[in-house]
C-alpha cells in the first residue's frame, strides 16, 4: 500500500467520519465566528479501507451503526466491497450495504401481521426484496500520474431515494495540495450534530503542506446551488446554517506555527520494534498557532451572524467587517495551544503508553477582544461581569486521552470542554462532544491503526483505518 503524505494540520478542521452513508465522510458546516476549516485532510477513501480490511484483516463484512431505526435511523448495518480489476492505478469497487437492524426488525413485524396462511418464503423474501433495508455504491479512482488522481463515486439508498454523487481531484504540488470537488447532493455537519444536504457543492481548495514550524496557507472557494434540506427529510431541527445557503465565498488564512519540546527521553528497547513509530517516544511538547482569516461571501451567504454577535450582547465588536445588499467581507484572526505529553514507548504489552493532549482554541480574536474589554471595563467600573462574556473569553477546550490497554491494543477518548452559564448566573465546565475509541496497531505498517468508535452525540459507530496519525 503506498504511504499518505503525513501533515500536521493543527487548527484546521478535517472531514468527518460518518456512518450515515457508504462514502463514510460528512463535511464540517461552517459556524461563526469566521469558518477555518479549510483544509480537507489526506485520508485514504472509505472503499479503499473497505477493500484493505476485506483482504488483510479477514473481515469478511464490516459493521457500523448509524442510529436508533425507531427515531429514523440505519441502526446496525453491515458493508461489504467487492473490487473490480482494471489496472494498477485504476481501483474500481462496488459497495454495499445491509441493514440488518432494520431488516430483522422489519422481518419480526411482518412475521406477526401476515396471516398464518401466507407462506414463511413470501414473507421472508418481501422484506428481502425490500429497498429500504440496502445501500449500494459504485466507486472508481484513477491515479493518472503519482502525484494526480481522480475519484468518482456515486451510491443510492432505498430508504432515503436519489443518488448521491461525488467527484473529487487531487493534485499534489510541490509545496501545496489542490483538490476540486463537486458533490450532488454534498452532506454537512453543523455543530449541533446536524446532517444536511446541500444540493450543489462546488469547492476548490489550495493548501500548504503544514512545516512542523512556520508559515502556512490555504484558500477555499465554495459555492453551492440550492436549498439546504434536512438529511433522512427531519424539517423539526430549525432552519439550517447561514454558512450552507446558495451563493459564493472565498476563504483564505495564514498561520504561523511554532513547536517547542521540553522534555524527551529516547530510551527504547532495542531490538523491539514499537506498535507505532510515532507514538514510541515518551515527551511533553508545546505547539502553538496564530493566524489571521480573510472571507468574502456573495449570494445569500452574506448574512454573517458574527458581525452583530458582540452588539447584541452589549459590548464593542472589534471584527472587521463590510457588508452590502449582495455582497460582504469580513476578516478576523484566531489563535491554538497545544500541550503534548507521552509517557511510555508503545513497546511492551502492557500499560506502556498513556498519553495526553490539551488543546485550547481562539477561533474568533475579534470576539475575545470585546469580550475581554467588556470584563476589563466592568471590573474598572466595579460592575457584575457579563457571564456570555466570561464564556467567550474562555477557549474551547479539547482533551484527548490514551491509554494501551495490551499488546496494540488501546483505549482513546476525545472531548470538548466548555464553560456554561445557567440562567441563575452560575457557571459551570460542560462536557461534550465525546468520542470513545478502542485502537489496534497495525504494526506492519509503521504507523497506521484500525479504530472502532462510538459517539453518543451522533449516536453514531463504525470501524476505519487511519494513516499516519498521532
């Protein structure tokens, strides 16, 4: 298997894995403050990492559940992907996939309604036959050169109707990676944990390979075409993103990235190769990012939250904005530490690797600005503190945890952490967000795992393989 170009990617928001459909990835919808999830992320593709655990990992059908079936959901679902042979750098693939949740459930109903006279054959094959318990897709990636590929991949599901269709082009530069892609529909994830579906998405985006130090840059330009819906047709969740209706935008950001690392201890064992190369090395470590965004916006798009959010909570705002009847830019900057420590060299079968990572994010300055004016102005005038602008000086907070549990096996739980107000005044560290993970090394590889996950916000599982990842 070739090897991913690995990146730090720090700040930048990724793709999202997702169980709702065979393709397996959902787009981050953009939130204000100003979007900065522009990087798209190198991942290797949904059917590729079916196709690699079919063969070389005997799973003969690969699980995922998407979903309580009573409240509209897939419920526990099984793929499978059967490739197509057409060349070395031509990888075609059918994809499908079974809801057995459903489909038993559907089986057990259909079993105690249907007179006793029809026969066990009838019932059974009508609930077989039965779209809304299948998903099928067809996937096709052309490497036409070692550094230009090309996906097409389309996949329908019975219960939802219509197709859902994906182009994608990579081209990997010197310095930079370009990717242009056109989805029809293309699914979105608020922050709220929402799917939607964007009719036409129409996206270029220029990124930087990352240094480990230094400056970096992307440019996104995205335009979409239609109405945003409700993923599965649910229309009881409110309006959808201002981010996500028709029109036109171009992002573009800057950072600069500087790593320190303030205590390492290369003691491995020798001869004894580590479950992952880069997780095999006890240290603490500190990162840092600071950057500023540009974003313009045409069409309906222009309705940007952000520039009246610190007005309406009775402060200054300090972002730079301009808007008119069809048009507006604003820019801001933003800010990330990190804090890194490991201890243990993955290298023994028990215990040998706990590892920490705390990252505070600044993903609107002008917000923190106002808000930090507003406090400093209040204390001066021996005034009661905003609480919303307590909150929005705080950082959004990620802690993720890792702890080996034996041989590659390990236990992983990622959170966000925020501070909340109530309505009494009272504040408190809210918790959400959550991902649990158990990880298998795939030693062989250098540094790639297996990683069953579960998120109870999404209520979402699956099973995936990931590259080159810390």
């Amino acid at each position: 298997m070739k090897k991913l170009r690995w990146a730090m990617d720090g700040f930048w928001d990724l793709d999202m894995a997702t169980a709702m459909t065979i393709e397996g990835t959902a787009r981050a919808a953009p939130e204000d403050p100003i979007p900065l999830g522009l990087s798209r992320g190198a991942m290797l593709s949904r059917p590729k990492q079916l196709d690699f655990m079919h063969r070389f990992m005997s799973m003969f059908f690969v699980p995922s559940y998407a979903g309580d079936p009573l409240e509209g959901g897939d419920g526990f679902s099984l793929q499978r992907a059967i490739s197509i042979p057409f060349g070395e750098n031509w990888f075609s693939v059918l994809l499908g996939q079974v809801h057995l949740q459903k489909l038993i459930s559907s089986m057990k109903k259909d079993a105690s309604e249907i007179p006793l006279e029809s026969s066990w054959l009838k019932k059974t094959m009508g609930c077989l036959c039965d779209r809304s318990h299948y998903a099928l897709g067809l996937c096709s990636e052309c490497l036409v050169t070692p550094d230009f590929s090309l996906l097409i991949g389309s996949e329908t599901h019975g219960g939802r109707g219509g197709l859902r269709n994906k182009a994608i082009l990579h081209h990997r530069l010197p310095e930079h990676n370009l990717t242009l892609e056109a989805v029809s529909p293309g699914l979105f994830v608020d922050n709220n944990g929402n799917y939607w579906d964007v009719p036409l998405s129409l996206a270029i985006d220029l990124a930087s390979v990352a240094p480990i130090c230094g400056f970096s840059h992307h440019l996104c330009v995205q335009h979409n075409y239609g109405t945003p819906k409700q993923f599965g047709g649910d229309q009881s969740i409110g309006d959808s993103p201002a981010t996500l209706q028709p029109g036109f935008s171009v992002k573009s950001a800057f950072s600069f990235q500087k790593d320190a690392t303030i205590w390492k201890n290369g003691g491995k064992l020798r001869m004894v190769q580590p479950f992952d190369v880069f997780l095999s090395e006890p240290h603490i470590s500190m990162s840092g990012v600071i950057g500023a965004v540009v974003n313009a916006c045409f069409g309906e798009k222009t309705e940007r939250p952000s520039a009246t959010a610190a007005q309406s909570l009775g402060f200054r705002n300090y972002i730079l904005h301009a808007e008119s009847s069809d048009s507006s830019l604003t820019t801001d900057f933003f800010g990330s530490v990190s804090c890194t420590a490991q201890y243990g060299n993955f290298q023994r079968l028990f215990f040998d690797l706990t590892r920490l990572n705390t990252r505070l994010d600044f993903p609107s300055g002008s917000m923190f600005l106002s808000s930090t004016a507003h406090l400093a102005r209040s204390v001066y005038n021996s005034q009661q503190p905003n609480p919303e602008a307590v909150c929005l000086v705080c950082p959004q907070a990620l802690v993720s945890f890792q702890q080996q549990i034996a041989g590659p096996f390990s236990f992983r739980i990622d959170s966000h952490i925020g501070l909340e107000v109530t309505s009494e005044g009272d504040y408190f560290a809210r918790v959400h967000n959550s991902v649990f993970a158990v990880e298998y090394a795939l030693k062989v590889l250098g540094s790639a795992k297996a990683v069953a996950w579960y998120s109870p916000k999404h209520r979402e599982a699956m099973v995936e393989l990931r590259f080159f990842e810390s």
